[in-house]
C-alpha cells in the first residue's frame, strides 16, 4: 500500500485540517494519546516491517485485492459502464476490515492492552472483534441500542468473537451516541487502550489515518481498471457517505485526477426536507462534532441534530472533514438518497447481477442514474458491504 506524504490541498495539514476542516478539538485528558498517535502513525506506517506485516495479513486474512466486476445488466439499464469494487467480498464482509488490521498493528507497536470501538451497522464492530480475537486483545465495543436490535446478527457475531458489546442509550441511540461513549470510555482510560475510530472522522490523525488504510481500494481500483480497460482513470467513483471512509478509500488515489469525479451519496432518510434525514451536505453547517471541524446537522443555538436513516451505517449527523473539503471545495458531488430509492437500488442489483448489497451500498446505487452519464461513461462504485445483515430490513419490502 503506498504511503502519501501530504502536498497538496486534498491531503492533510501537518496541524490535521484538510481545507477549513478537521484539527483535533478534544479535552485536556485525551490529549497524550492522541499526541502519541499523531507523533508515531507515519512513522510506524512507514516502517517496512509494518507493511510487509500489513501486506500478509490483507493477501491472506481478509483476501485481497478484492474484484472489479463489470455489471453488464445493470450497465445496460444505468445506461453506461458500470464496474462493482467488490469489497463485500472482504472477510468480515465490508471495506472496513482494511482499517481495522491496520490499526490494530499500530496499537500493538504502541504497546496497547485493550481496544475499544464505536458501530453502527456492526460492521466495523465485527471487523474489530475480528482482529482483536486475532491478536488476543481486549475488545469493547459500544453500539446503539437501537442498532444493536436492528443489527442483531452482528451483535451475535462481535459476542461470539469474544468482543463486549455494550449499549448506548442514550440521545437517539445510535452511532452518534455510541461515538460519544467510546470516547468517554478512552478517556477513562488513556494509558493501556486504543481507540480504533472506525470512519474517516475523529481527531487528527483519525481521519488521515483511516484513509491511508482504506487506500488500498484506489489501489487496486487503478491497477485492475488498467488491465481490464486500458485505462486507470474511470470517469467517475461512486460511494456511499455517512462518516466516509470507505468513499475515502475510493477516493484516495483520485484525489488529483480532476478527470475522475468523485460522487458521495448520502443518506436522506424519508426526505431532505422531512425532518428524518441524515443528508448532512444538505442539512449541516460547519461545526466541531467528535474532534474535528467539519460539516454537520446542528441547530441555531449548535445542538446537534439527530440524523436518521434507514441504514445503520448512515445515520450520522456529519461527515469527516475530508469529505466535508471535498463539498466544500465542489471536488465532490454529493447526492441525498431516500430509504425508498435506496432499498429500490438494492433490490435491483440483486435481481440483475446476483449481489445483495449493504444497504449503505444501495445508496451509491441508487445515485447512478441521478448523474446524467454518456453511453461511454465508466462508473465505478465501492460495494462496500454485503446485504446479509440486512435482510430482516429488506424482507419488509418483498
């Protein structure tokens, strides 16, 4: 995986900030741990010892590279060509495992006993519980106790990975308020535990170092496209944004290509306008929500908004601040996705290609024919997780 050292405005300030966005805004407390991971994170990443260890473990643990696949049915009904990155088919079933075995290398380089974690689909959860188990760590994890009911295969699976799941119930009771009290939970305990921040949000170097590790599915995007197309650069990458990291991810190595467009899909609930949306572009303003500047759902006065979605891993009431540059900026495009388009998106793909996706995927689905493409267009998008875990959801609909 290559390490980028930041240069440009897409990249990462030596102070975390991308733009206007980012910083690490946290308390007094949490302070030395955070500075001992932003002084060690590049150094450590760097290291070829590291890599080579990283390397293994993501060739023969979690299975990558992961496949681009031509959707030609789909393609036939979007209307141009449209190339799937497979990373369902990731062990543990989402993009998220990449972060989560390169975090936990560095939390053992730090000489960290105990992990603690935040979920929303559980995704992340489970790709923690999985490489804690791996390493024989500790892990906690906290989950909305709303999401842990509509997640309950996952909560099953982080239990029987050895993992503590505990619920957060407080605020709206989900991956906002689970946020919150893993972060609590790290400042009660700063000196043995790491937080492994499972999006591209957070204090810097959270949301630096996420990307970095998500990376490898521009990567692989580059390499594979170039094989199969003769090219490395589609025209557009296409992912689904709550925090972002796997749109990070998609995106890392795009950053500069002002060709390739980069296209966001958020989740817009039961309508932008509904007053039950986590369509945070659309919604926010900038503000400081778990440690950085970036743009999120507040009111007048700057309380924060509860977000809503159908999607688990969607309903957060911000973005990460690279995402939040990328807006700003107009280097992304950012489209607001309803339940009802998004579980439509899932529906058919599933029908025409044999892929049930996440339900976080099915919004960067349901976003291809809201983007006006040409017959030669090529559309990559980041399936970023496996409809499994959604099933109970879906079932209502069949």
């Amino acid at each position: 995986m290559t390490v980028l050292e930041p240069q440009t405005s897409f990249e990462v300030s030596n102070k975390g900030f991308y733009g206007s966005f980012g910083g690490a805004f946290i308390p007094e407390m949490l302070y030395p741990n955070v500075e001992e991971l932003r002084r060690n994170y590049l150094a450590i990443m760097g290291d070829p010892a590291f890599q080579a260890e990283l390397q293994a473990l993501l060739t023969d643990y979690v299975g990558r590279p992961t496949p681009l696949f031509l959707a030609e049915r789909l393609s036939n009904q979007v209307g141009a060509t449209v190339y799937l990155k497979r990373e369902d088919l990731c062990h543990t079933g989402a993009h998220k495992v990449n972060n989560t075995v390169g975090q936990i290398l560095i939390a053992k380089r730090l000489n960290k006993q105990r992990i603690v974690a935040e979920t929303g689909a559980g995704q992340h959860g489970v790709a923690t519980a999985t490489v804690c188990a791996l390493m024989g760590l500790e892990c906690i994890v906290y989950m909305g106790s709303i999401d842990m009911k509509r997640q309950q295969p996952n909560v099953d699976r982080m239990r029987m990975l050895g993992a503590t799941v505990v619920p957060a119930t407080s605020g709206s009771q989900t991956l906002k308020d689970a946020t919150n009290e893993a972060m609590r939970h790290w400042i009660n305990n700063p000196v043995d535990t790491h937080y492994i921040i499972g999006s591209v949000v957070g204090p810097h170097p959270y949301p630096d170092m996420v990307a970095r590790f998500q990376s490898v599915i521009s990567e692989e995007i580059k390499t594979q496209l170039l094989a199969k197309t003769g090219r490395e650069n589609p025209d557009y990458v296409v992912a689904c944004v709550g925090g972002g990291s796997n749109a990070a991810g998609a995106f890392f190595h795009y950053l500069h290509e002002p060709s390739v467009r980069l296209v966001a899909a958020e989740a817009a609930g039961l309508g932008v306008l509904s007053g039950h949306s986590a369509a945070t572009t659309a919604l926010g303003k900038p503000g400081v929500l778990h440690g950085s500047r970036t743009i999120l759902m507040q009111t007048d006065d700057g309380q924060v908004t509860e977000p809503y979605s159908i999607s688990a891993g969607l309903d957060y009431p911000g973005i990460g601040p690279l995402h939040a540059h990328l807006f700003n900026s107009g280097r992304g495009d950012f489209y607001a996705i309803t339940d009802d388009e998004a579980i439509q998106a899932g529906f058919q793909l599933s029908k025409l290609e044999g892929i049930i996706p996440a339900i976080e995927t099915a919004h960067a689905l349901a976003a291809l024919p809201k983007m006006n493409m040409k017959p030669s267009d090529v559309a990559v998008v980041c399936l970023s997780g496996r409809g499994d875990k959604d099933l109970a959801i879906y079932s209502k609909y069949l």
